[in-house]
C-alpha cells in the first residue's frame, strides 16, 4: 500500500460504536472494576485513547516504535533533553530553531548541559566536534530560514559509531518527504502546529522513537512532567494528518513554482529552496527527501530591512505572520521578527541578510502566488523609483 492509502487505513474506527471520525474522550479519569484493574486507562494525564490515536499514527508514519504526543512542538523537544544529565554536551545545527535554541542555552545550560553548534550540512563538522561526553546530535534538515540540508545517513552513522543519539527536527519536511529514523536516526521532534496539523489552528508536538525502551523513557517523562496534548487537539491533529500527502503535494509544486519564478527576477538577490538545482545541497536533498517542501526564502539585490519590510507589507495573498506549514501562505520578515533578538552580526554570519524574506507556500494556485509576488514586487521598484527620483531633484 501507498503512503496516503495505508495512513488513512490505520486510522482506527471506534470499536465501541464504529463511528468513523476518531472520537474525544473528553475525561480526566476512567473508571476502575477493581483497584488496578481496568481498560487500560486511569488517568488521562498518563493515556487517553483519542492522544494514543495520534502517537499511533506518527509512530506509523515515521517508522518508528513509538510516538509521544505534547501541548507545543517545545514541549516535545525538552522531553527529549531530559534523557540528558549534567555534564553531558550536544552537538547541534547552527541555525537552529530560535526556541530550541532558547530551550538549550537559558535553561538546560544552566543545568549543567553543554552545547557545541555547527554547520552539520558538513558532516565532518559534526564528526570534529564529538567529545567523550557527546550524547546527543541535533539537527534540523532543512533549517530555518535558510534551507540548509543535512545528510542524516551520513550523520547517524557518526552517531552510532560514537555511541550517541542522533535526534532529527522533522517539522520542514514532514514525513510525507523525509523519513529519518529509515536513514538511521534514533529520534524524530515534530513542531505539529506546523504541516502535521497543517491548518494553522493548533499548538501541538511530537516525539517518535526507534525502538521501545528510548519511547518508555520518553512517556515517562510525558507523564511526570505533564505537557500533554488534549484529547480535543489530539482529534484535530489526527484531523489534519489525514490529509497530509494531499497538502504536501501541493505545497512542494507551489515551493517550486514560486523558487523557479523568483529565481528569475531581477529585484532578487538570492533564492534559498532545496529544489532548485543551485541549491548548494540539491543532491543530498534528492537523495534523502521525496520533495522539497513549501518553504522558500529569498534576498533583495536592495539589501536593507526597509525594502523587505515594505514588501512583506504589501502582498496581498501572503499574510504577514510568524508559523508556516498551513493552507494559507505566510510571509515574513525574520531580521525584525523570529531572529530579532539575535545580534545583528550573528545573525548576518549565519546567512539571514537583512533583507531576507521567507515565504510559506499554502495551497491556493501557484500562478496566483506568483502574480501577488510579482505585483508586489513592481510597486517596490516603482515606489524606489519615485523616492530615487524625488531625492534626485532635492
Ligand atoms: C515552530 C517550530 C518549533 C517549535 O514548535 P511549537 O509548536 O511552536 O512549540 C520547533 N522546531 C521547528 C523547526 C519549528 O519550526
């Protein structure tokens, strides 16, 4: 069976009444026949049959053991970060997410975790960086904003000759693209707010496991630090993963589309998407991926906030706002946005200009999108023309 086929087939009927939809066990408790002796459920911090339905399905869909569903796509990262003790260090992606980042440096750090970040799109960065008390690599493939790829084959083989665990942030690609605990990850983080959920209308996360033991550990601290998911996000989750094949089809032929027209236009400096062929980790993003996903970023030749700034204001199908991964495309300005609070040269030596734009491909058509950019960005010429033009005169 196909990828969609066998998703929308392990989504289970009610055993109860056969209704179709998965339902919401909206309880905090489950009654017992006897002390210890019950259903299976007791207390729904600790399982709820609506949240087993969606750690069931991710487990399902990445091709792991196990799957731990969380409130927020954090609260799934710092449950992995609990495995950890002190004294022990990470090996992490430069520019990684900037709440991961925030999670690893003001409040593991002080627990005594050390972080070592690096340009994992180069594996023998990784391979220079292990110490003996490496436990944990951490990267993201593709990165925010800039797309950069790393080898996750390559990289879990340095893992697995250390000894360590290597842990992969799948919310760019979801695993409709990329699989990475079948190219040999032990861990797989999902920010589900993003494509899984894919309408823009939940917070959520998710943890998947290799094997059984590394899942155990994990529910464990599901339970004992409580950041769970409801049972009413855990139905509009699976609601939304229902359909995610179908959305991440379209989202890559509009990425596409959107990458090859923006590539061609003389306002733009750079275009930042895996898919195209200058992309300098094209090829280990064919190797490792089925598509290139609905994520592209890109520069002005005009590199200043101000014109990006004005540009993102003035689209009118994209909408200005933070988040990605939903049916209606997004644009946003990262150097006054989510990589605000990151100092100006750091930001600019990790490849965010301050002109760069990103773009979160929805599902409407991409000649649609192209029109709105290609618009927007002749009002932005026109405009400095004009403003060229009246300071020319002064
Ligand atoms: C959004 C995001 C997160 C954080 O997820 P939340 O659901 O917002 O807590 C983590 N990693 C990546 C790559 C993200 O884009």
């Amino acid at each position: 069976m196909q990828g969609s086929t066998k998703l929308i087939h392990s989504i289970p009927t009610d055993p109860l009444t056969g209704a179709l939809s998965v339902p919401i066990y909206q309880t905090s408790t489950f009654v017992q026949d006897f002390p210890g002796v019950n259903k299976g459920y007791d207390y729904a911090r600790t399982n709820n049959p609506t949240r087993e339905v969606v750690e069931d399905l991710i487990a399902g869909l990445e091709n792991g053991s196990t799957g731990i569903a969380f409130a927020s796509g954090l609260a799934a990262i710092d449950a992995v970060l609990k495995l950890l003790q002190s004294g022990d260090e990470i090996i992490a992606v430069d520019d990684i997410y900037g709440g991961a980042y925030r999670l690893f440096e003001q409040v593991y750090r002080k627990f005594g975790v050390r972080i070592t970040y690096v340009d994992s799109s180069d594996p023998g960065a990784v391979f220079q960086a292990l110490t003996e008390k490496t436990r944990l690599i951490w990267i993201e493939t593709p990165t925010n904003p800039t797309l950069k790829i790393s080898d996750i084959q390559a990289i879990a083989h340095i893992a697995r000759a250390h000894g360590c665990l290597l842990c992969v942030d799948n919310t760019f690609a979801s695993p409709a693209l990329q699989r990475p605990i079948s190219l040999g990850a032990d861990i797989v983080v999902h920010s589900a707010t993003k494509y899984l959920g894919g309408h823009s209308d939940l917070i959520a996360g998710l943890v998947v496991t290799r094997d059984n033991e590394l899942g155990e550990r994990i529910k464990f601290y599901q339970n004992a630090c409580g950041a769970i998911l409801s049972p009413f996000d855990s139905w509009l989750l699976i609601r939304g993963i229902e359909t995610l094949h179908l959305r991440i089809r379209q989202h890559c032929t509009g990425g596409q589309a959107v990458a090859e027209f923006l590539h061609g236009c003389p306002q733009i400096n750079k275009v930042y998407y895996p898919g195209l062929p200058s992309h300098p980790n094209h090829e280990t993003a064919r190797k490792q991926s089925k598509g290139f996903g609905g994520i592209v970023s890109f520069s002005l030749h005009q590199d200043t906030e101000e014109a990006a700034q004005k540009l993102v204001s003035i689209t009118r199908l994209f909408k200005l706002a933070e988040s990605l991964g939903g049916i209606k495309s997004l644009i946003s300005h990262p150097a006054s946005m989510t990589h605000k609070t990151i100092p100006v040269e750091k930001r600019r030596s990790s490849g965010v200009a301050d002109s760069l734009i990103r773009l979160s491909i929805g599902l409407e058509e991409p000649e649609d999108l192209i029109s709105d950019l290609d618009s927007a960005l002749m009002d932005l010429t026109k405009n400095n023309a004009s403003v060229n033009k009246f300071s020319f005169n002064n």
